[in-house]
C-alpha cells in the first residue's frame, strides 16, 4: 500500500538550508539588481562611487563592532545582500546596449568571420565582428562587435570562420517590431551585443587575410565540418538528417516547419535543442566509457579531467546556448568537487552556473532559453523528489517509469508560467510523448556518437548509419503521431503579466505547502487561482464587447483586419492571402480573443468583398475606403467622397492625386506593398494637403477602436 512519510520542516531548517548554500544567498540580490537596473527605475553609480560604498559600510560596521551584538547581526547579511545588488546595476552599466559604429551611411569595414556560414533560401547569412571602420577607407577606427550579414546566395565567394573581409556597405539597425504582441527579433539581439546589420554586395568584398582564429575556435569548428560531413556520408534521408544534426552537434538549420511544429506540438521541442538533457547523455556516454579508471584515485582525476574538456567541447560543438552553458557549468561543478571531495549541493550549484554566467552577459537572465533551463531543472530538483514520496516502495520494474513521469511533471510545472505567457500554447500529450521519447533519445545519440566514431570505416559507417536512419525515422514518426491525436495542443492560452504572476504565486505556494504544510500556503494557491481565473473571464468578456480594425505590418502586403464583438474577417491583396502571418500576429490576435489568424475570416482584395459599396466600407459608423477597390476617374469633376480613412494599397496607373480629387479622407493609411517611389509620393501628397498620414513601413501596424461616428 502507498504511504506518505511523515516528517517535519520548519522555518529553522529553511534557513539552515539557505546558509548552507551561499552562492545561492549573493546569486539572488544580484538578478534583483540587474532586473532593477533594466526595467524597472535605472541609476547611474559610478565604479569608483561602487567600491567607495561597499568600503565604507564594511569600515563603518567594523569600527562599530557591529558583529559583536548579536541583534545587529543581521546589518552584516543586510550590508552583502546591498552589495550584490548594486554589483547588478553595475553589471549592466558597464554593458551598454549601444553600438559604437556609424550607422545609415557608407563606410568601409573590416570583418572577421566568427561563425560556419549559414545558407537560407535566397541568400548567404555570415556572422561577423566588426574589427574596424573608416569613412575614407584609410583612417581606420578599431572597434569590437558583433553583427550580422548577408549576401546573394550564387555568390562565387567561399567564407570560413577566420577569414578577414573588407567591405563597403552600410550597417543599419535591425527594425523594431511592427505589431503590438510581435516577438521583439532587435531587442533579442541587442542582448547578446549584436545591434547592426549589412546587406553586402559581393563585387564590394575583398577576402583579405584567412585564419585569424585561435586554436581551440578552429578545432571546433573543424569538428563541426567533420560531424556534418560524417551525417552526410551516412546516407541519412532529409528530416532524419536534418534531427542528427540538431541532436548531436546543436544546427537545426535544416529542420523543416512542419517538422519543427510536429514536436513543439508534441511537447518534446526540448529534444532538438541541446540542452541539459543531450549535456547528462554525454555525461554518462562518458562515465560509462571510462568506469574502469575508477578503481584509483589518480585515475579517477584523470577521468574527471577528460569528462570536463569533453563536456565543453562537446557544447562548444553545439554552439553555447544558454541552457547548454548552464548545464556544462553544472556538470563542471559537480565533477571538481567529486574530484575534491568538497560536498554537491544542486541549488548552490544552479546559483554559482547563474551567477557565471551573469558576469559574462548580464543580459542572459531575460532570454526564455535561460529561464526555462533554470525553472526546469529548479522544478525537477524541488518537485520530484516530492511527487516520488508515495511510490518509495514501487518495485525495481515500475519505479524507473515513474521517476520519468515526475520529472517529466516536475520539469512542466517548473516552467509553466513562462510557457504559457510566452508560447500562449500548451501540449496536452506532453506526458506520455516525453515518457516513450526522452529515453528513446539516449538511444539515438548513442547510435549518433557510434556513427562518428566509425566514420573512418565506410562499411561499418553505411551500417551504422542506417541503424541511426531507422531510429530517427521512428522518433520523427512517434513526434507525429501525438501531433495528430486530437486535441494535441491547447493554443490560443491569453494570460497577461498579472496572471502569469499568480501563476508563480500558486506554484511557489505548492512548493511551500510541500514543506511547511501550513494551511495559509493551500488558502494562498486557492486566492491566486480564483484570481487567475477572475481575470480570464474578464478578458473574455472584454473580447465579445471590443470593437477594433487596423493594417498590420508585414512585409510587402497588406492586412487589414476588422473585429467586432468577439469575431472578425481580414482583407488581404493577393501577395498575403495564402501566407501565415502568424508570427506578426498571433500574439495580438490570442489577446483579442482569437487562437490565430485562421480564426478570421480571410477576404482577398482580387475578389468581390461583401458590404463594399464602391470601394467603401463601412465598419462600426467609419468610412473605410480602399484605394485598390475605388472607382477612380481623371475626368471626376463633382464633389470628393468623404471616408474616415483611405488605405492605400499597390495600384497600377492612378495618381495620388486623381484619387484625392475623387475622395477626401481624413486619414491616410499607406500599406507596406507599395514601391518606395510611391510611398514618397503619397507621403508629400498628403503633406501639402495638411492630410494625418500613417506609413506603415516606418511606423509599424495600424490600430483604430471606433466609438462615435465621424460628423459630416
């Protein structure tokens, strides 16, 4: 019969557990400090100001004797805890997100090739630092960052990380999001120091100097070269390719959307991005590979040495994600104090990979990667022990089945909150899918490892390769075959900040009752429930009474959109209706009320549009005239057509003006699929005529909530 254990924990032992784990005490009023300094209210503390305080407070508690009076005690924890938190603040002081090269104009470059070159569709994408500038291409200013380029695909050029290139382009930062909701691409790149970007004409590049890389940098790349050539030669079909590579060496350039979208729907995304997961694999590849030098002491440091440069090369290999540097950290942790015999604490750990990597980028602590590597592991260490409590006594043959299914649980309700708030989806086979796969993926990596290993044998390699063929094409089909079950995702999940925030309030009140047991923790995760919920049916109410239309910002089309009272229909030209904005407007569009974009009904501009009374449509008391659907003629001598607004899309062979003599709008809304010339053209029209104008290109998407009527 399952039993709970009894046992007893209170706030003593809380706070011996805290004291026993200090990295995690200074860890904490860290993050709160970089956190303070980047979103919340931002100082200026100079260095010099920095060290005088922490000096000064540390000289004046000494003077005092403060440590000697056991009530004051606490001013010295109070004193380090300040500290930290203005280390933070520093931190992100001393790494601006500015950029320190001329933008918007011509200059000439010299740029190092950091990275493997990337190939898209249409053209070649090359990661580089900016090593210099200069406006005469003689005086040259030394510079340090990173960017991005790209070039025509066909170029007869050939990049390989250390070749040292000299251009003349000119850099511009990378565009801000045009739609409310829209994934902020320039402010995740800001983040990691890279603010600008080149298209490079490929007659306007000279490759001057190669191998301008040290040692370590080749050799991983080479070893990447090696391990993608070794796939290759292993005969592995397109997606089973395309899985190896993302498995073994971190590239999934080549993963197919709906692939990809297979296993995010699936729940087991996590297994195609190297992570802490594929770093334990190695690890134990590893241990098991060298368990006979276990038997001595010197053998065993010696072991601990080859397993630490394996695991960093290996996530060098994979390219340094944050959720692979934290792992490979942790894992290096743990094996210097096996080696040292010093005691393994897994959150003292988690603090100490935490605060190194803060110190290398401050910035890491707001990418999702980092946050849902750490929640992860946080809810596996805290949670799973917990859930596994009652099946203490489960037999040898069950048990390992339902330790997977807790750290499965345990990892998801660490990572809930982020989950939903950022994905606004959630996979509702996640369970039973990680329970066949993340095993199975063990498996396929140890077949991937193997294939590496005999690619010196090409017989042993087309077998070895086949084996890996077959597992990956097994993988692939299980990821599909959850996809498919119905009611494989929960999408469309609308919650806002508050909510995600009582979300974390629940789940650290769990966490709580699991320890204390006090009934205010089971009274704390009901009240942020009732509230979560509270607001949910809130927001659904606002959703069936709102009243809304707007163009979005995309890319060479036009989208139109029109809500009311909890549905909608878009107008899109014939460029956009067949495409998925998703990524535009999904966000936005759950916030409305709407799953995705499928959800409205979609009108092309090439057809007949419903309620469209010359060119005009009427919505929610406003004149809405498009300019592709007007009934324009030069020779219209009568009084202009007053409309609410004018939404310009592409038409051939009618001047801004002969449409101006025909209506009089009071707002001009210039869609994104019109040529620049034209744009230009509209834009001075509209100037001179003292009309509101609103450019999509520049100003991003366009949004109306109509109440009263336009009076005539």
């Amino acid at each position: 019969m399952i039993q709970f254990e009894a046992y007893r924990y209170d706030l003593t032992d809380f706070m011996d557990d805290i004291r026993r784990n200090p990295f995690l005490r200074i860890t904490l009023p860290l993050l709160f400090g970089i956190i303070f300094q980047y979103y919340l209210f931002p100082v200026q503390i100079s260095g010099l100001a920095f060290i005088a305080v922490f000096f000064g407070s540390l000289f004046i508690l000494q003077i005092f004797k403060v440590y000697q009076q056991y009530s004051f005690a606490w001013l010295y924890g109070f004193h380090y805890y300040l500290i930290f938190f203005f280390m933070g603040i520093s931190l992100v002081q001393l790494n601006p997100l500015k950029t320190t090269i001329p933008l918007n104009e011509e200059n000439c470059f010299e740029l190092l090739v950091a990275e493997n070159p990337v190939h898209n569709d249409n053209s070649l994408r090359l990661d580089v630092k900016i090593r210099a500038f200069s406006a005469d291409g003689e005086n040259w200013k030394k510079c340090n960052e990173l960017s991005i380029i790209y070039m025509e695909k066909d170029s007869t050029l050939r990049f390989s990380p250390g070749d040292v290139l000299v251009c003349k382009t000119v850099f511009n930062e990378f565009s801000p999001p045009q739609n409310p909701g829209e994934f902020d691409y320039r402010e995740y790149l800001r983040r990691k120091k890279i603010f600008a970007t080149a298209f490079v004409n490929s007659n306007k590049v000279v490759v001057v100097d190669s191998g301008q890389i040290n040692f370590y940098r080749k050799f991983i790349f080479n070893l990447q070269q090696y391990s993608l050539e070794t796939l290759q030669k292993a005969q592995l079909k397109s997606d089973e390719l395309a899985v190896a590579m993302a498995l073994l060496i971190g590239d999934k350039q080549f993963l197919e959307d709906d692939l990809r979208s297979s296993y995010t729907n699936s729940g087991t995304v996590h297994l195609l991005a190297v992570s802490g997961l594929h770093v334990g694999i190695v690890f134990m590849i590893l241990s098991f590979v060298l368990k006979f030098m276990d038997r001595k002491k010197k053998l065993r440091l010696i072991k601990g040495f080859i397993i630490l440069i394996s695991l960093w090369i290996f996530a060098s290999v994979a390219g340094l994600a944050s959720s692979i540097v934290r792992a490979s950290v942790m894992f290096s942790i743990f094996i210097v104090a096996d080696m040292t015999g010093k005691s393994k604490s897994t959150y003292n750990n988690m603090a100490l990979s935490c605060f190194i990597m803060c110190l290398a980028n401050p910035y890491v602590i707001f990418e999702s990667g980092f946050q849902l590597s750490y929640l992860a592991v946080l809810g596996i260490v805290y949670f799973q022990p917990k859930f596994m409590k009652p099946f203490h006594r489960c037999n040898r043959f069950v048990k390992p089945l339902v330790e997977c299914m807790t750290v499965t649980v345990a990892a998801q309700l660490g990572t809930l909150p982020v989950i939903l708030y950022i994905f606004k989806t959630f996979p509702t086979y996640f369970l039973l899918s990680n329970l066949i796969l993340v095993p199975y993926t063990s498996v396929v990596m140890y077949i991937g490892a193997l294939v590496i290993a005999l690619s010196w044998q090409p017989f042993l390699l087309v077998i070895s390769g086949a084996v890996l063929n077959v597992s990956i094409y097994l993988m692939n089909w299980t990821v599909k075959f959850f996809d498919q079950l119905p009611g494989s995702t929960i999408d469309g999940i609308n919650i806002d900040g508050i909510q995600c925030t009582l979300l974390v309030v629940s789940i650290l009140s769990l966490a709580l009752l699991f320890s204390f047991k006090r009934r205010i923790c089971f009274v704390a995760i009901m009240a942020s429930m009732i509230g979560l919920f509270s607001i949910g049916a809130f927001h659904s109410y606002k959703a069936f009474s709102h009243k809304e239309f707007g163009v979005f910002g995309v890319k060479r089309a036009f989208y139109a959109y029109f809500i009311e009272n909890g549905e909608g229909f878009s107008i899109r030209d014939t460029v956009a209706i067949n495409k998925s904005f998703d990524f535009n407007t999904k966000n936005y569009l759950i916030s409305r009320g709407f799953r995705s974009e499928q959800d409205l009904t979609n009108l092309s501009l090439a057809d007949s549009i419903p309620d469209l009374y010359k060119g005009v449509l009427l919505f929610s008391g406003k004149k809405i005239a498009l300019s592709s659907q007007l009934a324009v003629t030069d020779s219209f001598s009568g009084t202009p057509l007053n409309v609410d607004y004018l939404f310009v899309t592409e038409r051939q062979n009618i001047k801004p003006e002969t449409m101006l003599s025909c209506y009089n709008p009071a707002k001009i809304i210039i869609a994104n699929n019109l040529p620049a010339s034209k744009i230009t053209e509209w834009l001075e029209l509209a100037e001179s005529r003292k009309i509101p104008c609103h450019n999509i290109k520049t100003e991003g998407g366009f949004r109306e909530f109509p109440s009263v009527p336009r009076q005539k």
